[in-house]
C-alpha cells in the first residue's frame, strides 16, 4: 500500500518523508509476519551501519537482500536508485549473499528499486546524508500476504568517524542559525556555542586546528587555521561534522573538530527563490558592548535552478547581499562616523552525468566586501576608523566513476582565493624615517596615539620606585589633557587611542588542492573488506605587503627605569612602524611570499566480520614549508646564503614523523545497537612559520623606535622575534593522539541515543624561543626546571649561522614538555516524530594544559601567528611560568537542544537551547617578573579563575502560504536570544581598575524578519 501526498507535503517533500518513515518502520515492526516484503532501513548508529566512500560531497547506500526460506535468490538482484538530486540512476547487481553497494550519492531523498529474476519488484524510500552510508535491508516474502512500500529511517549516524553527525537542509533551514557558515556552527552537537568574528569554536581542541568545508574545499585561512569566507547558508544542501575517531579516509588532519557541507544541486524541474531579511536597529536590545550604534542589516537572496540538458546535466545558481549600516555610533569621545559593510556573493554549479556511471560536480563561488567605518573601539576617536575590501573565489571539481559494481575512482580539485586590502579611513601626512623626531605637539597627527592612564605606586615601593612613578605620571598628565575624554566624574581620563588607524595592509590568500582516491571490496573467507587507497597535494601561499599609516604605533613608556635587562629609563615615547614604510625609494621594499607544500597518502581497511567491523588505516603526511631571503649554501655552516627576495625550502617534516594511524573495533550486539572503541593520531597542518619565520622578515619587519622626553630619536630596533629564524633540529611535529569508546541504541524507530568518553592529548607544539630561554636560570618571579636546564641551548651554533646571514636571536623549537590533555562524557539523543524533531546532547569535558593555542596575545579573535606568539617570549611569558592548568576553551558543561515542529496549516517553528560553563582565564602582571608590560605573563596558575557561565534560547518561525499550484510565498521570524542574556566574556587581565571586567558581551535580544516566493 502506498500513502497519498497531500499538496503540502509534496511541496514538503523532506518533511513527509521523516513523517513517512516513522510511520512505515512502525508498521514494519507491527506486522513482519503479515508482509510479502518486509523493508527495514537500517539505522543507524555509528558502528552499525556500513562504511561509507572517501568522496567528501556524497553519502552511499548499502544494504542486503534476504528471502524467508529461500524462495527466492538473492543473488543478482537488481537495486537502482533514482532521485530528482542525480541527473541517472546508480545501478548495482547483488553479490551472492545479497549483499550491494550504492555509492558516491549526492545526498538526497531516494527510491531504491529492487528488482528480482522472476521479474517481481520492491520498492522503498530512504534519504542518504552528508558523508553517511544509509543502510537499507530488504527481506523478501512471496505475495500472496500484503506488500508494504516503507522508508527508511532519516536517523542515520554512521561516517568517516566514530563521533559523526549530519544534518539535511530541512533542519538548517528550519533552525535559528543566522545566514553565514559561522552561524551554522552552532548546531553542532558538543562544540561550545561562540560569538567570534575569527577564531573558531573549542571542542577538545584549538579553534585553530578545525576543518571547515564547502563542497569539499578547505575554507580555512591559509597560515592561521581560522574560518574566514562566509558561504551563505541558503546555499548549503547538507552538513556534517567528526569531532573524533576518524578513519583513515578524507585526509582528516584536524586537531579540532572537521565540518563539511555540500552545495544544493538542480533537478529536473525550475526552481526559483527570492528573499529578502532584515533587522533594523529597533529590533534590537541595547547592547552591553560599550559602543552604542544603531546597526541596521539587511539580506537579499535569491536563487535558481534546473535542467539544462534533461536526466544529464543540471544547474544551481544564486545571489546573495548582505549590507550593514551602523549609525549613530558613540564612544566615550562622542558620535562616529557611519559604518557600512556590502557583499556581493555569486554561486553557480553544474551537476553532470554523462553516463549512469560517471558524475561530475563544478561549483565556482565569487565574492567581493567593501567595508567603511570599521575598527572603532568603546574607547576610541571617530579617526581611527578602517576601511576594507575583500575579494573571495573558491572554485570546486569533483568526479566519481564507477569502474564496477565494488570498484570505483574519484578526484577532487579545489582552489581557494581570497585578496584582502584595508587602508586607514584617514591618511596622515607624517613620513616616518630613522632618526627623525617626533612632533609631540601633535601625536594625534603622527600615528595611532594609545593615550596613557595615571599609574598607581604600588604598596611597599622604595623610593626609586616612587620617584619614577611620580615622573611617569607628572609627564603622563599634560598628555591625558590634551588627548584624553571627559570621564563620569568630571575628570580627564586616559587609557583611550586617538589619531589614525596605524596600518595599511594588502594581503592575498591562495590554497590549491588535488585528491585521487580507488575503492574497492574485497570477499576472502567470512570476511568482507572495504579498501581505500588515496593521496592528496596541497599548496597554501600568502603575498604581504605591510606599511604603516604615519608612524605607526605610538606608545607612552614614560621612562618607567629598566625592563628585564634593557634599560629604557630614558626612553618617553616607542613607536613601532613597518619596516616596508621606510625602506626604497618609493617608501616600500617588494612583497613578502610565503608558501607551504602538503602530500598525504592514506589507506584504510574496513572489515566486516560477524557482528564486528574492524577498521585498520594509516595517514602518512610530509609538510614543506618556505620562506623568502635566502638560498642554499653547503659550504657555509648555516647551509645558507643572503638572497633577498628568493623562495627557500625552510623546513621540512618528513614523512615518518607523520604517521597518524586510524584504529578501531565496532561490535553490533543485536540490530539496533552497538559498542565502539577507536584510536585515532593527528598531526594538525596549520602553521604560520612559513612567514614568521621567514628571512625577508629581516627587511619587512616591525622596526622599534625610541624618542626622549622632548620627541627626539634615541635608538632603533627590530621587534623582539620578528626577523627570519632558524630552527631546531629534529623537531617531532604537532600531534594530538586520541582514544574514543562508546555505545549507541535505537531505542524505538524514533528514538535514537549515543554516548561516549573521549581522551586527547596534544604535544610536541613549536614556538619561537630565544635560544638560551633554557639558560635564564633563577630570575624575579621564576626559575628554569633543572631538567630543562640541562639540555642547554636550542641551537648550539646559532652564533655562527647569525654571523654568515643575521636573523634573530629566537629560533623555532619544540616547547619543552609543551602538552594539553582532555576528557570528555557526551550523551546524545534524537528523537524523530511524526512532527517533531528533537537533538539534545550533554557533553562534561575538562581541557587543560600548559600550551594554549587559542590564547598566545592580548587579543585572541583574531588571525594570531601559529608558532610564532608571545608564548615563550622570554620571562614570564615561559612554560614553566604558571602555565600549567585550565586552558581557555575549558567549559567543564555545555548542554544543547534543537528541535523542530511542523504544525497542520504549512507553519514551521524551530528552537535552539544553550547553556554552557563561562571560560577559563588567568590573571596577568608583568611587575612580577621585573617587567611593566603584563601581556601573557601569568600571575597565577592558569585558569584559576572562571568566567560566568551563559545561556540562551533562540526561536524561528516560517509560514508557507501557496498563491496558486507551485507559487509559494513565505513569512519567517527569526528571535535570537529571547531572554536577553548578555553575559559578558574574554575578561580583562591586566592589573588595574577595568581587572577582571568583560571584555565583549554575547549579543543582544534581537528580531530578523523575512518575507519570501519560491517555485
């Protein structure tokens, strides 16, 4: 018997199939000995269901067929799978123990036909996800009985890990998520709810180390490891996402979590849509942020698709433009110009099947920002403000061919582009030049001005102290006057920048990447095995070109005596300007060019045995990293000469310090449940040393300037790490190691749980060190470990190799016992009615450490140097210097529910659910180690103190009103935050009267609306 649509749910296909399911499954279960053809899609669980392909922009269907008695063969079944995603069918033929495989789908909605010799035919629907394999068995009985048509369960949980979730676009669409890839992230099940601009969330590891997907293509910065495009959501067919335990399988690296999401494809018939969203100011709550602004925003999207050539060749293509306007803007020295923020976003893809075996999928995204008004702070003039543009294109080709029934090929190319500009909203006049003084009558003129505050005289100071407190503060004053804001009381208060943005920035981003892979299934014995063998090459580069805007940085030192060993108490006023500002007759010296090469190969055995799978793999990869400046010398003890402007290979990790194997064991208990263990080792691939390193950072680096009391030049010098660095030798690469047991259970065909306990621990992390860090000692505040002292300098010769080609003085070495460790407990569930969908998950979880990747400088949502940070700079800032403990991403609860309803009159609502512990941090003082600059010197132990913890709820609500047949108009409410809480977050460090105060505030309660007509 087959169920009627209604003209609703044939408008809602996606939804009357979960509805469909629950309804025949349930039948299925009810009435087995009644059914002439029992159709059960299996389920479920990772463990359970059968692996899946490497291709990273499809799913796969595998099941087996059986006969009661044997009335039938179930060998040389024909299955054939059609849906309106895929222009041809995929066919394959039943093994003789009626097993057959599906592979390389685009994730859709499917009608699986099984047709027998005899000429009799069953059909079943099911939906196939993101990177899942859906299972679907089918039991024949003769018929004479009732013949149930079902479909399969849409709970579907099996990956290329252990820790896999997927999600349709029903659910993203339905869901309060926002419009950008960023804002999708938080649905993701046990990863901490975070309102970054830049760095990424924390989920057992460094926001840094996470994989972001679009169609296969890595989104990440090149050199930093954070998201930085934003593909619209409207966009986004399916996502997935493996937070651990992974196969072999994808050339999965990420120390972090990895997410994938493939595009929607055209069909058979038009489709179009046109939407627009917006949120003006008054449907937001005021801010706690400390700049108040009135920030309209709006979202034109609109899309099309269809055939272009019918059952062959299909096309997807859409606009998107989102625009903010920020008026009325105020900081503490009054109203700021306008801001104003425009994209342009272009996407088209080609789906083509020339044949029933071969599929072929381009997609090329463009996009261009303009920004104006941008980067004015609470505490800032209206004439810092930058400007920006943006320039995104990421093309992606992908292939599969189907070579035989257990065989297949597939490759993927990606490219990934991104140009950025920013240049200051004012320019200044000042040329800054060495030797030349600075105009003190006019600071706001000559740079970016960081206006001093009064300092306080500490208890028990001597004299000296006092004296040069007083000093400090006597000069300090006549400056707080003159460039200062009018606090509460009345006074005059420092603390605040004034002037010009300081920098003038081009930077331009590229990835290139190729992947092969063969698949194939081998039967020997009672055992199948399901081999995959593939290889990958990337290549990142990033061209830089850096100048400053007048001089740069100005910085009030106030002659505040010695700092460490450099005496600076003559020094009044630091500038820091590039280098690139000061250099060639036209102001600038040549770009700077990074690049760093990638090869992996993979391999990985799956194996089915009885209720046992058992996974085997390997992922061997080799990093090349290069620099610009130098060229090889054999006959010089560095092995280099002076080149400017020339690429060298700077360093290499070989192949065997790159052995990530992929281990674990799956045991089905009975049909709807399972136990899993696996262990997985990473060696995450982003690193930034392919700049910082670099040896042309000697002629385009930050260069220190140093003036007397009356503005006039003192001493100049290169920023502390900031040339060209050799490395250490024999340096284990970056490695987390990871061990992963669990359980899963369906429950009933609509309920659906898992859970399990997860350990990580990262080592072998690099940082740029001063050679001789290992030979400080005892110093105020801290003591070099005996064990450390031992082994001396990091390079032994650094002296000699410095004497043929310069550089610095800190080199890239291994943090010395540099580990991070975490636990985690999760508990999910998935519960599926038949208009209800519910995803609640508790993850416990502690992360601590003595490395903190998401906390290496003042400002951490931001593209901060991987490898090259304040960490290690010297005492206080050292491993053994507190900073072992909780790391920052450390929220020990984090619980979180979706759920969607479908109510009778064509309404959708759908809820978001988050409460999770507040961030670890650490308290900061430089005067304990006999420094005045406290930037990530711990003052105590780290993590000793934690951040309040968060919670909040967003709402949506869409209604569907159909015009005439195929003409749908759309209302949607979107009600982010509904309670208001603003909780506060990234909390101040340093000593003084803003200690311990946030930083940035979640957002405020606000409304979007949007209105809608599809065909």
């Amino acid at each position: 018997m087959k169920k009627e649509l209604t003209p609703f749910e044939a408008r809602s296909a996606g939804r009357y199939l979960a509805q469909s399911i629950r309804r025949a499954v349930r039948q299925s279960w009810q009435h087995r000995s009644t059914c002439a053809a029992v159709i059960f899609a299996g389920t479920v669980a990772a463990g359970i269901s059968a692996p899946v392909q490497a291709q990273q922009t499809t799913g796969s269907i595998k099941g087996t067929v059986s006969a009661v008695n044997g009335v039938v063969s179930v060998s040389g079944v024909s299955v054939e799978a059609t849906s309106n995603v895929m222009p041809k069918p995929r066919t394959a033929t039943t093994k003789t123990d009626g097993s057959f495989t599906l592979p390389f789908l685009l994730p859709g909605d499917y009608d699986v036909k099984f047709t027998f010799a005899d000429g009799s035919v069953r059909t079943l629907k099911t939906r196939v996800l993101l990177d899942q394999s859906a299972v679907v068995n089918l039991v024949y009985e003769p018929a004479n009985t009732e013949v149930i048509e079902i479909v399969g369960s849409p709970i579907i949980q099996e990956g290329d890990s252990s820790l896999t979730n997927s999600f349709s676009q029903e659910l993203i669409a339905a869901m309060p998520i926002g419009q950008t890839y960023r804002d999708m992230l938080k649905i993701l099940p046990g990863i901490e709810y975070s309102e970054n601009s830049v760095l990424g969330p924390s989920a057992g590891g460094s926001g840094v180390d996470n994989s972001y997907g679009f169609d296969g293509v890595d989104l990440s910065l090149p050199m930093f490891g954070n998201l930085s495009s934003e593909p619209s959501t409207h966009d986004i067919a399916y996502v997935s996402v493996d937070r651990g335990g992974a196969k072999a399988i994808g050339f999965n690296r990420s120390g972090g979590f990895a997410v994938n999401s493939v595009s929607k494809s055209g069909t058979n018939e038009f489709h179009g849509n046109v939407e627009y969203r917006i949120q003006n100011a008054d449907f937001s709550a005021t801010p706690k942020s400390g700049v108040i602004q009135d920030t309209d925003r709006t979202w034109i999207i609109t899309s099309l698709s269809g055939p272009l050539i019918e059952d062959e060749l299909f096309f997807y293509a859409s606009y998107y433009r989102p625009e903010v306007d920020g008026t009325n803007k105020v900081t503490v020295y009054g109203p700021a110009k306008k801001y104003n923020s425009t994209r342009d976003e272009f996407f088209g893809k080609l789906t083509w099947a020339p044949n029933d075996d071969l599929l072929i999928n381009l997609s090329q995204r463009v996009s261009n920002r303009e920004i104006e008004g941008a980067s004015i702070g609470e505490f800032e003039t209206d004439s810092v403000s930058l400007g920006s543009s943006a320039d995104l294109s990421i093309l992606s080709l992908d292939g599969s061919y189907l070579l035989s029934d257990t065989s297949s090929f597939t490759f993927k190319y990606g490219m990934y582009q991104e140009d950025t500009a920013s240049r200051p909203d004012v320019m200044l006049s000042a040329v800054p030049s060495i030797g030349g003084s600075l105009d003190l009558n006019n600071l706001d003129q000559m740079g970016y001005f960081g206006v001093p505050s009064l300092r306080d005289i500490p208890a028990g100071a001597d004299a000296d102290t006092i004296a040069a407190i007083n000093a400090y503060n006597a000069a300090a004053l006549p400056l707080i006057q003159a460039y200062g804001y009018v606090g509460d009381s009345g006074e005059m208060m420092g603390g605040t920048g004034v002037g010009a943005y300081p920098t003038i920035n081009n930077q331009d981003f590229e990835r290139e990447s190729l992947e092969l892979a063969y698949d194939t299934e081998l039967e020997l014995g009672d055992m199948t095995h399901f081999l995959h063998f593939g290889f990958k090459w990337s290549e990142i580069m990033e061209d830089l070109a850096r100048l400053s805007n007048g001089w740069g940085t100005i910085s009030y030192v106030g002659g505040l005596g010695a700092e460490g060993d450099n005496d600076v108490s003559d020094v009044y006023y630091q500038v820091a300007v590039e280098q690139m500002s000061l250099v060639g007759e036209d102001g600038t010296v040549p770009t700077i060019k990074s690049f760093a090469e990638s090869y992996s190969f993979e391999i990985n055995d799956e194996i089915e045995h009885g209720d046992f799978t058992y996974n085997i793999g390997v992922l061997v990869s080799k990093d090349i990293l290069y620099g610009q400046g130098l060229k090889k010398n054999s006959s010089n003890v560095s092995g280099y000469e002076l080149a400017p402007g020339e690429k060298y290979e700077m360093y290499e990790v070989d192949w065997k310090d790159m052995i990530q194997p992929r281990l674990g064991v799956t045991w089905d208990y009975d049909a709807s449940g399972s136990v899993f263990a696996n262990y997985a080792s990473y060696n995450p691939e982003a690193s930034s040393l392919a700049r910082a390193a670099s040896w042309d950072r000697n002629s385009r680096r930050t260069i220190l300037v140093n003036f007397d009391e009356n503005g006039d030049y003192l001493s100049a010098g290169g920023a502390a790490g900031s040339s060209g660095k050799f490395f250490a030798d024999n340096m284990k690469p970056r490695r987390i190691d990871e061990l992963t047991v669990g359980a899963t259970k369906l429950v009933t065909p609509e309920l659906f749980l898992r859970t399990h306990l997860r350990y990580r621990y990262g080592s072998h992390f690099w940082e740029d060190m001063p050679n001789d860090a290992r030979l400080y000692g005892d110093y105020t505040g801290g003591s070099v470990p005996d064990n450390i002292a031992a082994k001396g300098l990091y390079i032994p010769n650094l002296a000699d190799m410095r004497a043929e080609v310069g550089g610095s003085s800190y080199v890239i070495a291994e943090v010395d016992g540099g580990q991070t460790k975490y636990y985690e407990w999760s508990m999910e569930a998935e519960y599926n009615a038949d208009n209800l969908y519910v995803n609640a998950s508790y993850t416990w979880s502690h992360y601590y450490g003595n490395f903190d990747q998401d906390n290496t400088t003042a400002g951490n949502d931001a593209n901060t140097f991987i490898g090259s940070s304040f960490y290690g700079d010297g005492p206080g800032r050292m491993v053994w210097d507190n900073r072992y403990g909780k790391l920052i991403g450390d929220k020990p609860h984090k619980f979180k529910v979706l759920s969607t309803y479908t109510f009778p009159w064509e309404g959708v609502a759908g809820a978001y659910f988050i409460f999770q512990s507040g961030e670890a941090w650490t308290a900061w003082d430089g005067a304990l180690y006999g420094y005045s600059s406290s930037t990530s010197r711990y003052a105590e132990p780290a993590g000793s103190r934690r951040g309040a913890s968060h919670w909040q709820m967003d709402l949506s609500y869409t209604q569907n009103y159909e015009f005439m047949d195929g003409l749908v108009g759309r209302f949607r409410a979107d009600l982010f935050n509904v309670f208001d809480k603003q909780t506060g977050y990234s909390y101040d460090p340093y000593p003084g009267d803003n200690f311990g105060s946030p930083r940035s505030y979640y957002n405020p309660r606000r409304i979007q609306l949007s209105v809608g007509l599809s065909f």
